[in-house]
C-alpha cells in the first residue's frame, strides 16, 4: 500500500554472510560471520538470533545427522531520516553547484 501523502522511503539495506553448523538437536554449534556491511550491533544482534534459533536436523537413514558449513545470508532494512537521505536524481542541493 502507498500513501500518497508521504514521501517514499530511504531505506539502506544491510547484508552478512554467516556458517553455522547445526547439530543433530537443531542447535546451532557455532555461528560464524563470514563478511557484512552492517554495523556491529547490527550484526551481533543477527548473529544472537541465529545462534538462538531452532533448527531442523537433517536425516539420513531415518536418525537426524549434524549439518556442517550452512550458509545463510541476512539482510537488515534501515530507514534513514529524511536528512540523511540522498537527494533525488535532478534535484538541487542547497550549497551544490
């Protein structure tokens, strides 16, 4: 849904890569950032979530088997202030040539 009243939002979109290993519980062992743009509060708080997720095992034969090396790429949304948006292609910036 658009308002029309409003301007459309600014949003800079955040990414990490992460592994993660999961056990045969569907506990992830040990989540591991691999490479992101995000702040490091943003990137602890993802990882935090990730660490306390329950997963599904997978299963070979009938039995649940640990699952080495997943990868999993999140992305984090940020809306930015209206200050601190760029300004729109063709626009005049105060002060700008």
């Amino acid at each position: 849904i658009v308002n029309r009243w409003l301007p459309p939002a600014r949003v800079v979109i955040r990414r990490a890569d992460f592994t993660l290993p999961v056990s045969e519980t569907g506990k992830a062992v040990d989540v591991e950032l691999q490479d992101t743009d995000m702040t490091s509060m943003q990137a602890f708080q993802f990882t935090q979530a990730l660490a306390n997720a329950a997963y599904s095992p997978r299963f070979e034969n009938g039995a649940p088997v640990a699952t080495e090396a997943i990868e999993f790429t999140g992305e984090w949304y940020e809306a930015l202030a209206p200050a601190e948006a760029a300004p729109a292609a063709g626009t005049a910036v105060p002060g700008g040539r």
